[in-house]
C-alpha cells in the first residue's frame, strides 16, 4: 500500500465521527455528480458508460464512520476494496486539496 494512501487512512482515522460521516457524504455526492457533468458534456454517446459511481449502503457507510476506514479497509475482502477503491481516492483527494479540513464543500 502506498505511503500516501496510509497516511489518508491515518488521518481519516483521527478525525471526529462526525466529520468522517460528513467527508464520506460529500464523496459519495461528488462521484455521483461527476458522471452527470460527463454526460452533459459528451453528449449521448457518454449513456454507454458501464460504470456507475460506488454505491455504498448507510449500514457500510455507518461501519466506515463508527470503526474507521483503515481498520474496515484492513479486514475487507479484495473485493470489497475493489468496489471502495474510487470513494477512497476521492476522499484523499478531498483531504490533499485541505478542502476538508478547512470544513469547506
């Protein structure tokens, strides 16, 4: 695992509960929306797209939130890492531009 990516899963481990609840939130939003904007940017040929952003039930969402993303990611199948791998990079992207730690959206 890269050093970067320990040290996001570090960070996200530190912050208060509900601050993780909120940046999980905000990514999932993001991913969601940015199809959308390719979409509308492409124009209809973009509808062929086979993969959707992560959808990550409330019970994973809470597990995430309450145990911590490092320890979760730890004991998750390969899987399972596979299907949060985009929500992860979003989230590091999220606390390298200091966007969440300044509180903004």
């Amino acid at each position: 695992m890269p050093s970067g990516f320990k040290q996001m899963l570090a960070s996200f481990e530190e912050m208060p509960e509900e601050r993780r609840r909120r940046a999980i939130g905000d990514a999932l939003r993001r991913l969601r929306e940015e199809p959308e904007k390719t979409r509308e940017a492409d124009g209809p040929q973009a509808d062929t797209m086979t993969n959707g952003p992560p959808v990550l039930s409330k019970d994973l969402q809470e597990k995430i939130t309450k145990i911590g993303l490092k320890t979760y990611y730890s004991e998750s199948s390969a899987q399972t890492k596979a299907e949060m791998a985009p929500l992860l990079e979003e989230l590091q992207r999220t606390m390298e531009s200091g966007r969440l730690f300044r509180g903004g959206r």
